[in-house]
C-alpha cells in the first residue's frame, strides 16, 4: 500500500515537473519574442517614419496633423504596443489551437 502511494506521488511530481518546465520554457520564448519585435519596430519607426511619412502625407505634415519626425520616446511608444502584440500573439494563437 505505502509503496503504491509512492508511486503516484512520483508521478505526480513528474507531471508537475514536466508541466513548470513547459510554462517555463513558453514564457521565456515569449519573453524573447516581445523583446525582439521591440528592438527591431523600436529601429524601424524611428527612422523610417521621417523616410516615409513626409512621402505619403505631404499635406498633413505641412498642416502639422502628422509630425515629420519622431521623438525617441514617441518610437519606444509605439514600439511597446507593437511588441506586446507582436510578442504575445504566438502564443495566443497556440492556446486557441490547443483548446480546440
């Protein structure tokens, strides 16, 4: 009897293991993740925004409605709302897959 309970509470710990190491590992790729899309859209709005921007809405910038520049800290603005969405979305997606 002891021993069979030992058993199952191997198990469990096992499974446990097993599942804290899969969580783990899942919240270091989207740790990554999130951290590679904020450099790279950090890069890209900064300074193509003054390349394309003026190009596209020549009026707008005259009018002073869309600004010619970004400020660094408008960039790491939108930078942070485009990793958090780029970062996560993986892994939502994942989890829409897994529940059906």
């Amino acid at each position: 009897m002891e021993e069979s309970r030992d058993d199952v509470q191997k198990e469990m710990e096992k499974e446990i293991e097993q599942k804290v190491e899969k969580g783990v590992s899942t919240g270091i790729a989207i740790l990554i993740s999130v951290l590679i899309v904020f450099v790279i859209s950090l890069v890209v709005f900064k300074f193509v925004w003054a390349w394309v921007v003026p190009d596209l809405f020549p009026g707008a910038v005259e009018q002073g409605l869309i600004v010619a520049d970004l400020t660094w800290l408008t960039a790491l603005k939108l930078a942070v709302f485009v990793a958090v969405l780029g970062g996560f979305s993986p892994a939502i997606s994942e989890a829409f897959k897994q529940r059906v």
